[in-house]
C-alpha cells in the first residue's frame, strides 16, 4: 500500500539581476517613487534582461528546489510550471524544464491560474501523487511580466516583476500539505486580461497598433475582490485543515500591494510579525511571488519544522487559492 501523505520536500527561487527602482520608473512613465511607495508598497523589481525568458529563472528555481529536497530529477514523475508568461504558447515551459533538467521520467504540463497559479499548481500536484501518480513532483511557479507590460501604460508597469520559486512535493509519513482550497470566478474575467495574441484576436498590425498584447487592468476591482477572498479563501483552508488562525507561525499572501496584504491580515487577526512580506524588493510577480516568499522566509530561517504556514493567492481569472502547510 502506498503512503498517502504528502509534504513539500525543499524550496528554491531565482531572480534577474537587473533592478528597476521606483525611481527609473519616474524617467519612463509620469509617475513618482511617493505614488508607488504609498499606493502598492513597492520600491524595486526584477526585470529581465536580453535573451532570459520565463524558463531562464524556472530553470534555476528548479534546480535550487532540488538541490533543497535533495532530489535527483530523474526522480520526478510531474513537473508544473504555473505561468503566464510561457516562453512560447507551446511547447509548455514545463517540458522546456523537463528537457533542460534531464528528468526522463516526469510527464510536464504548464498551469495557467493568473496569479494564484502556484498555489493551483501545488494542489493538482500534491492531489496526483495521493492519487498514485507517483513519488515526487516539482511545482514551479515562473514570470517574465516584463515582457507583456505596456511600458506606456503607468497604472500597470510599475506593479509587476519577473522571477521564479519552485518547491518538490513528494510522498512522506509525516502530513506536510494538511489541506488546500481552490476557487474561481469567470464573471471577473475581464478585470485583468490581456486581450491580443491568440484565437479570439490573433495578432495582426491592429492589435499591435493598439496595444493588445500587453496587461490591461482595472485595478480598483481587483483590489476589492483582493481582500474580500484573501480573508475568505483563508478561513476555508483553516477550517478543513481543522486548526485555528492563531496557530498559523506564518502568513505567506500573494505579493501584490501592500495596501491588501495589510487588510487581509488585519481582517485575519493575525499580527504583523506572522506575515511574510517581499513585496517591496520584487513588485508582484505572479505565480513567481508565493513560491519566491515560501522560499526567502525559508532560507531566511522564518519557517522551522512544525510551524504551520498559510499560503493565499488570487488573480486573473478570477481565481483564488489558499494552502496550509506543516512543515
Ligand atoms: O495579482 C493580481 C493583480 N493585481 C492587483 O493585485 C492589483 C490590485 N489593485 C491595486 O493594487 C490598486 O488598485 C492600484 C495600485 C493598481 C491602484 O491604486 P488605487 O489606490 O486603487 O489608485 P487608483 O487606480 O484609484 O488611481 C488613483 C489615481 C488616478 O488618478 P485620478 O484619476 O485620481 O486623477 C490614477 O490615474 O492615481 C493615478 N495613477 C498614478 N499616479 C502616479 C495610477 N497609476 C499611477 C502611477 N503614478 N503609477
């Protein structure tokens, strides 16, 4: 009989080396470093540089995640990325891992949840192997915004950054995931989309011309929708993990502003010294930003074994995601 329980066995993430603060902002777009800072909280980002692409830094978080779990990747069985920002349409950038990685035996396959991808993604991969899918997976969430930003556009390029975080899940005797929740909402697709490059308007000079292929948001919705389901999509999760908010060590929120981080966690009750913030170093990197925290506030020695760590993420979509962790 195969043991059914799973945990997250080592954790890794990578970054561009170039970094765009506020203030470079302030010479591209009528911005200042005062409206970023006290609207979102970020001061800086990771953008990446000539001939990197999505699979550049998923690449390096995989290999750091492996290195952590002390896994080989002929080890693996599946290998997710969670994406929006493939290196191509196909083939996924998770076979462009698998082949970079040499993981013979892993079947791969991308996840497209907007920004709640990881969290998606450690879910489906964690329910596959309690399935019997097999022993080990590697869960990659990988973004390179910076190649769908409008750079004209002020209300969206100073939001967004490019990086990577990746954690191997593999089968335990200890419980290590105690219970995700997942959810969505198409009726707020149009929210935050990005309309041009593929069958409803493929691309052709018009939408070129027009900036379709670059982020289009209406920030102030998403950021209702933000803190209404951060505190919803926690409380789920800490009821069917069956455990309390105040025994949560630490709260690991999708990094996206500042302003709904705080809300959700004031909203939570959980104090300031739980949560788990990077969202001023990296802006909001997507699927990248709950694998990039888990992994900082690991390496960082924030998380010891036992400690119970809630994961929350929302995003394009819309879609929602929460997970709770003993480590
Ligand atoms: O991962 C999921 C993805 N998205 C999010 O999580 C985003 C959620 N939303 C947000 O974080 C916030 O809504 C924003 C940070 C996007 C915007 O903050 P806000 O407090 O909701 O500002 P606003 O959109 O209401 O804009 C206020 C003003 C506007 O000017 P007027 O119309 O009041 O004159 C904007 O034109 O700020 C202006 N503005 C800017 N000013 C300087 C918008 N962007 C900028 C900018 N610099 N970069």
């Amino acid at each position: 009989m195969r043991e059914s329980k799973v945990k997250i066995l080592g954790t890794g993430s990578s970054v561009p080396e170039r970094v765009i603060t506020n203030f470079d902002l302030e010479k591209m777009v009528d911005t200042s470093d005062e409206w970023i800072t006290t609207r979102t909280g970020i001061k800086q980002r990771r953008i990446a540089g000539e001939g990197e692409s999505t699979s550049t830094f998923a690449l390096l978080a995989a290999q750091r995640a492996l290195q952590a779990a002390q896994v080989s990747p002929e080890e693996l069985d599946l290998i997710v990325v969670a994406t929006v920002t493939p290196d191509m349409l196909f083939p996924a950038t998770s076979c462009l891992l698998q082949r970079e990685l040499k993981a013979s035996k892993a079947a791969s396959c991308d996840l497209e949840a907007g920004c709640t991808g990881f969290v998606y993604a450690l879910s489906l991969a964690e329910k596959y192997l309690r399935g019997g899918g097999g022993e080990k997976a590697l869960v990659v969430g990988a973004e390179t915004l910076s190649k769908i930003l409008d750079w004209q556009d002020r209300s969206t390029c100073v939001l967004f950054g490019d990086g990577a975080g990746a954690a191997v899940l593999g089968l335990s005797e200890e419980e290590g995931i105690l219970a995700t929740y997942l959810g969505s909402d198409g009726g707020g697709a149009h929210l935050l989309e990005l309309p041009a490059g593929c069958s409803r308007m493929p691309a052709s000079l018009d939408t070129v011309n027009n900036r379709l292929h670059y982020i289009k948001m209406n920030g102030n919705e998403v950021f209702k929708f933000a803190v209404k389901i951060m505190e919803e999509a926690s409380l789920e999760v800490i009821k069917r993990g069956n455990v309390e908010i105040d025994e949560v060590s630490l709260f690991i929120p999708h990094q996206a502003n500042i302003r709904i981080i705080n809300s959700a966690a004031k909203r939570l009750s959980i104090p300031e010294e739980k949560v788990f913030v990077n969202v001023h170093k990296y802006g909001n990197t997507s699927s990248a930003s709950i694998p990039l925290a888990l992994d900082e506030a690991c390496r960082e020695g924030k998380i010891k074994r036992g400690d119970l760590v809630l994961l929350v993420g929302f995003g394009a979509g819309l879609t929602w995601g929460s997970a709770l962790i003993r480590w």
